[in-house]
C-alpha cells in the first residue's frame, strides 16, 4: 500500500513539474504570421507561400558574427497546422511557459492571420493544457513586413487599423463567441482578458476618449450578459497614458518588448538594454496609477531581416540564454514584490517566435533549446 502511495506521490510531482511552477503564469507572445495566410496576396508579399518565414531565410548577416539567418530547428513549419502546434505546446510547457498570446488582427472588415489560433491552436488536440488569450493588435500596417523595399513609408499605410463603434461590435462579438468562453482562456479575476496594444488607435478609430470609452462600456455589459462576468481590459504600455487609464477603465498594463521603453541606442548590448528597460517597471506603475501591472522580459531585438537593403537597423547584440535567464529572474523578482492581492504572478515574454525582430523562445540550430531552458531553471520546480 505504502508502496501505491508513493508512485501515486511521483505521479503528480511530475505533472505538477510538467505545469511548471502554479505560483506563476509565464505568457508567450505568438505572431502568428508563419502560415499561408490568403492575405498576404493583397499586401504582393511571401509568394513563397510560408508566411513570413521567408523573411527569416532572406535575411543577410550585416557585420562579422551577426547572426542571420536565422534557423529554427524545427524548420519552416506551418503556424495553423494543428500537428505543429501540438508540439510546439509541448515544448512550451514542459519549460514554464503555460500562456501563449495570441496577436489577433483585424482589417478592412475581416480577420488576418487568425487561422494560426482557430485551426492550429484550437485545433491542437493538446491545447486544452495550455491557457490562451488574445491581443488585439490593432496597429496600421505598412510597409514593415516587405523585405523588398528599404523605404518603410510610415506616412503611406497600407491598411488601417481604426474601427468605429459597429465595427467594433462586431469584432468584440467575434471574441465572445469563439474564444471567452473556453475552460483554457485566460481569465484575471474570474473574468476574460483581453489586450489591447494600441489605446490611443482604438480611440482614434472611436472619434474620442469619450465614445471609445462608451464602446468598452458595451463590450463589458455583452459579457455580463453572456455569462463572463464582465471582460478585463489589458493594455500594451505603448503610448499609454493615465488618462487614458481612467477614462478607458483600463484594468491592468504591461509590455510588448523592452523596445517600447529602451530603444537599442548604438547598438548596446544585451544585458544593458534589458536592465534599462526593466527600470522603467516602478515609474510605470506609479505614473499610470494601476495596482495590476505585469512584469516583462524580452529575448532580444534585431529587426534587420525585415530590412536587408538599408543600413544596420538598431539592435540589442549578444544576446544569449544566459543574459535572457537574468532578466527573467528580474521579472520575477519584481513580480514578487509588486503583485496585489487576488491578482495572478502574471510575466510576459517577449515572445515565442518573433523570428524577424530577434525575439522569439522556440529553438533555432545556433542555441538549441537554450532561451526555453532558461525559462525553466527560472520558473520549474
């Protein structure tokens, strides 16, 4: 009997190290641009087929030990193949890491990028294990993603992000049906998060502060109605302000990547750009008035694959597994100190596999599973 009891013990101390440490939530960003999404035609970009992925083997070192391209290990795979995703599930929470992110889109009245989330993370038949919520990202599109030009044409967007008050019914009605209501997706408080990266987009799109706030009033009563008990409402620190936060009714703040706060001034490295970055958690709090605000650590930064043909773009250098295992313990130790009571140890991580801008957690040739282990010395048990 005593014997029964102690592999029953065993058992659950593995899937209790399986699920990393549940004092924690470490929360991937996943851009899900690696997929033949229709879409792409319309922009005249990837005709290979493969998404952004082409980016990625495109790219070009631009100075001696720069390295690019980068290769993932796992190769050229497809983001909304179910099969894929289950593995990358898997890996993802076998090292801590046990929320993916996923960046949603939305423009000219229909969803981009979304079969990445619907058909291969919902289609995972391990995705159940992982928790999931949705950021809205809702920034212009223009020029970025086209290796092909060096003029990015800030001024010229492509496509717009803004929405009026129908159109974001509509949108905010699509995440209701599909998504809040699933036992795995994220939930603070007892109620569904949703994220928004661009406040001042949203209000823009709105026609103001006032009817953006009015649209967030409704969005919040449709998920009373629902049975969610309301919606909380998480902004990307990008242009935030406190006013913004009180008229929004904004429920919690953090980041997309170190860059938002530390832009890579003459190329520093790592280690000193991340800890510049990670200066900015205190002042933020405070000045954006918020008792829920989340910690962050970021990979790397190294837009230059989406710009071969112009000059070294502003890059974080060396970072490696090592460096990235000190930010996260950063993170974590702010985490520790800052977290209200009845408000989860929530840190996000930028990101799973922001492959084109240097930041991404999945294994590649040149670190094997490096910057995922660095997560598990940090996070596991």
């Amino acid at each position: 009997m005593k014997k029964k009891i102690f592999i029953i013990k065993l058992i659950v101390l593995n899937l209790t190290a399986f699920a990393g440490d549940v004092g924690y939530d470490v929360a991937a960003y996943v851009w899900p641009a690696y997929q033949p999404e229709p879409r792409w035609a319309e922009l005249g970009i990837f005709s290979a087929g493969k998404g952004e992925w082409q980016n990625v083997w495109e790219a070009r070192p631009k100075w001696k030990g720069h390295n690019q391209p980068l290769k993932p290990l796992w190769g050229y795979e497809n983001e909304a193949d179910p099969k894929v995703v289950e593995k990358k599930i898997d890996a993802a929470l076998s090292h801590g890491v046990n929320v993916f992110i996923y960046d949603w889109y939305w423009y000219g009245g229909r969803p981009f990028l979304e079969d990445a989330l619907n058909n291969g993370f919902l289609g995972a038949a391990n995705n159940g294990k992982m928790k999931f919520f949705v950021m809205w990202a809702n920034h212009h599109v223009n020029w970025l993603w086209d290796n092909r030009t060096a003029d990015k044409r800030w001024d010229k967007p492509r496509w717009m992000a803004w929405v009026d008050a129908d159109e974001f019914r509509k949108i905010s009605d699509r995440w209701i049906s599909r998504y809040f209501s699933r036992p795995n997706y994220y939930r603070i408080g007892g109620k569904p998060v949703l994220m928004i990266y661009e406040a001042k987009t949203f209000i823009e799109g709105l026609g103001g502060v006032d009817k953006a706030a009015a649209a967030l009033s409704a969005f919040r009563a449709r998920c009373e109605k629902a049975g969610l008990g309301g919606v909380h409402i998480m902004a990307c620190d990008y242009g935030l302000t406190k006013e913004m936060v009180e008229a929004l009714k904004i429920d919690s703040a953090t980041i997309y990547n170190m860059v938002h706060w530390s832009r890579p001034v003459g190329n520093p490295d790592y280690a000193v750009w991340a800890e510049k970055g990670a200066r900015r958690f205190d002042a933020a709090k405070k000045e954006l008035g918020l008792s829920a605000y989340f910690a962050h650590a970021s990979v790397g930064w190294d837009t230059n694959p989406r710009y071969p043909q112009s000059s070294v773009q502003p890059t974080a250098l060396n970072s490696t597994p090592e460096k990235f295992e000190v930010a996260l313990r950063r993170a974590k130790d702010w985490c520790d100190r800052n977290t209200a009571e009845g408000t989860p140890r929530l840190i996000t991580v930028n990101s799973w596999n922001e492959w084109t801008e240097g930041s991404y957690l999945e294994p590649d040739t040149h670190f094997k599973f490096g910057y995922l282990e660095a997560v598990k010395r940090v996070f596991m048990k």
